[in-house]
C-alpha cells in the first residue's frame, strides 16, 4: 500500500493526535500531506492552527467553513425526524463526521490526492463513521487509520514523538477529558468520567451554566417553523447557522442541555459520555411541540416507529446509505404541514413550551371543549366503544363459557 500513495489529505484539527499523525504520515509514505481542517462551529484559532499544520510539514493547510452547511443539511434533517439516540442522545458528533468526510472526499478529489486519513482510534464509533463515508462516497480512495497499525499506542508515547520532532505542545495543566465541539454540541469522555459513579466536575462546562445558577427569571422565547425547520426567533429571520448560535446562547444562559449517560457504541463496547446540547435540546422540544397540532395522528406513529432505526443509522455511520435517503424523504414529507409558532419557557434547565398556533393546526376548540357545541354527538361513542372492544368482550365470553362447562 505504502508505494501506491501519492497524496494524501488529513482530517486536522491542530491537536497533539492529528499533529503527530500529520508528521508521522509523512515520514512513513514520504509523500505529500494535506491538513484539512473542518470548522463546524468549534471556537478555534484558525490563523493558529494554519501556523501549526505549515510548521508541522503539511504542503497546504484547507480550512473550510462549513457551519450554514452543517446546519443545514446535517443538523435540520435530523430534527425534522426528531432524531435521539437511546433515549437521550441529540446525535451531535454523529452528524458532524459525515460532513467533514465528505469535504475531505470532495478536497482529496480537488488536491489529485489517493489517500485519506482520520484520528479517530480503534475503539471508537468516529473511525467507522469516516471509513463508511468515505467508501460510500468514492471507494477508490485508499485509507490510513494511524492509531491501528502504529505503535504510538499512548499519550505518553506521543508526547515523546512530539519532542522529538519539534511539534509544539501547549505547556498548560492536561485537560483529563478527550471533547470534540461543533454547532450542535459539545461531548465530553475520559478523565475521571471513565468511572461512571463520578458527578462531572463542574468547571467541566463550556457551553452552560448550572441549571442552580441560572436566572431566577424565566426567559420566553418564540419559535417559527416552515416544513419542520426553524426559520425565525423572536421575530428575527436567521440562518440555519445563525439560529443555532442564537438557541446555544439562550439554552445556555438558562442551564438548558446538559446529559450524562452510558450509551452502546457501535463497536459493542459500553461508553459513558457527558453532552452539552442546548439550543437542540430547545429545537427539539418545540419541534416536537409543534407536531401535536399540525400532524395527523396516524402519520405521527407511523414517523415516531422510524426515529428509533433513523437515529441508529446516524449513529452508526450509515448517513450516505441507500436506506438513510429512504428514511429522510420518508420523514420530510411528513413536515409539509409543521409550520406555525411555538412559545416557549426556558427556568433553571428546562425548557416548556407554552403555547403553540399554525395556519394547520388539526385542533379545533368546537370540537375539544367541554362547553356545549352542536359539531359532535357524543351519543356515537357507544358503537365507537363496542367495535373497539368486540374483540376482547369475546374473549371474555369464552372465558366464561369455560368456566361454566
């Protein structure tokens, strides 16, 4: 494989791993290294990290901006299908890595490079994520996963690769945790969360203040839809990107978003994780909110029984599969009608919504009030009852019969 590569493009991000992994590359193929650089909303300095990856050896350092597509194409699809993943996960990294493979594809292509190469370990669910979207978007690409066929195997053999090749390492206090940040959230693993009795240290928190220090004040918001995705906050028209910031800020001034769990990665193995994820914990719950008045009830189970297989194919890495574009048309055209406001209350970690109104509201006050009205005969629930019970007053009457003989 090593004589057959002529160039290849890096997944970067100016970390000790990808750093090594950029130096490493070179010495091993002797060839060309392309630092690619996805900025899907993390808070980085890009003019540093351009400096790095020069420094490091890399021919050309690509940053992309890619925080409208991501909102866009990534993170509003997912909603628009109220995906969540084993209950509780809002699927922020699984959505990112789809994105960046495929500029990382699409600048492989456009830089003649044959090769592509990730960070990602031999244990985790970002390794497969890549692999399958790089093979399902152009299968000739050839693949380099560093930490399964190197021997820098630990931390403090990668320092100590470092060292030796001059590659900068910050000299401040080891952050314990491994995080990985983008629009949507940010995760939060090792360290002391390795042990899953331990309450996360507070100081951990980047996006949010505690739920007990938020303002004793709620905040109200108000929401609009068009087909499932939000388009317009307090009145204020915004991006797909800029709506996310907005949500993240507000979620977060009021303790919104935090989750600690232990999921089930893909590779089989148990994992525990803390998630910030404040403005989609607000967009989903108004989202959803919004549903219960403009879908129809059939179609709402219909689409609830999918998210579970819609949110594992994410999770897994299947976002460019066959039966993912099934799911997502599936999903969509059922959005054609959430459109309209949701109200909603952010206090102290959670968000309510409070009121909710659309042009297509299937609810209609003549018929739910406990008023008098002249739309409904409440004399036709009694054969409504029976035929929905005939089944089982037969049963009953076998029963009986049985226990008579």
């Amino acid at each position: 494989m090593k004589n057959m590569i002529d160039k290849i493009v890096l997944a970067y991000s100016g970390g000790l791993d990808t750093s090594v992994i950029l130096k490493w590359l070179q010495e091993k193929y002797q060839v060309p290294v392309v630092a690619f650089v996805a900025d899907v909303g993390q808070h980085e300095d890009w003019d540093k990290i351009r400096a790095k990856g020069l420094a490091t050896g890399a021919t050309e350092v690509v940053i992309a901006d890619l925080k409208e597509t991501f909102a866009k194409d990534f993170i509003f699809p997912a909603f628009r299908a109220n995906a969540i993943y084993e209950g509780s996960y809002l699927l922020g990294t699984s959505l990112a890595r789809p994105l960046i493979a495929q500029e990382q594809v699409r600048v492989a292509e456009s830089h003649q490079a044959n090769a592509v190469s990730h960070g990602a370990t031999g244990k985790g669910n970002d390794q497969v994520r890549f692999e399958m979207a790089y093979l399902g978007l152009n299968p000739s690409l050839k693949i380099i996963a560093p930490w399964r066929i190197w021997d820098l195997n630990s931390r403090t053999k990668l320092v100590a690769f470092a060292g030796q090749h001059g590659i900068p390492i910050p000299v401040t206090k080891k952050n314990p945790y491994s995080s990985d940040e983008n629009l949507l959230h940010i995760s939060f693993e090792g360290g002391i969360l390795e042990d899953p009795w331990n309450e996360p240290e507070k100081g951990m928190f980047k996006l949010s203040v505690a739920p007990e220090d938020a303002p004793d004040k709620p905040t109200y918001i108000e929401l609009d839809f068009v087909n499932g995705d939000p388009v317009v906050l307090n009145g204020a028209p915004l991006s797909p990107a800029s709506m996310m910031t907005r949500l993240n800020a507000l979620g977060g001034e009021n303790g919104i978003g935090r989750l600690d769990l232990v999921e089930n990665r893909f590779v089989g193995m148990k994992s525990r994780g803390v998630y910030e994820t404040p403005g989609g914990t607000i967009l989903r719950a108004a989202h959803r909110d919004l549903e219960t008045i403009t879908l129809d009830r059939e179609v709402m189970k219909l689409r609830d029984s999918l998210i579970g297989q819609y949110a594992t194919l994410v999770y897994n890495g299947f976002w460019f599969s066959p039966e993912m574009r099934l799911l997502q048309n599936t999903m969509d055209t059922a959005q054609a009608t959430v459109n309209g406001t949701v109200r909603l209350k952010l206090y102290k970690g959670n968000c309510t919504p409070v009121g909710r109104k659309s042009d297509n509201s299937l609810y209609q006050a003549a018929f739910a009030t406990f008023e008098e009205d002249e739309v409904y005969t409440q004399s036709d629930a009694e054969g409504f009852i029976r035929l929905n019970a005939l089944r089982m007053s037969m049963q009953a009457r076998m029963k009986k019969l049985k226990a008579e003989s």
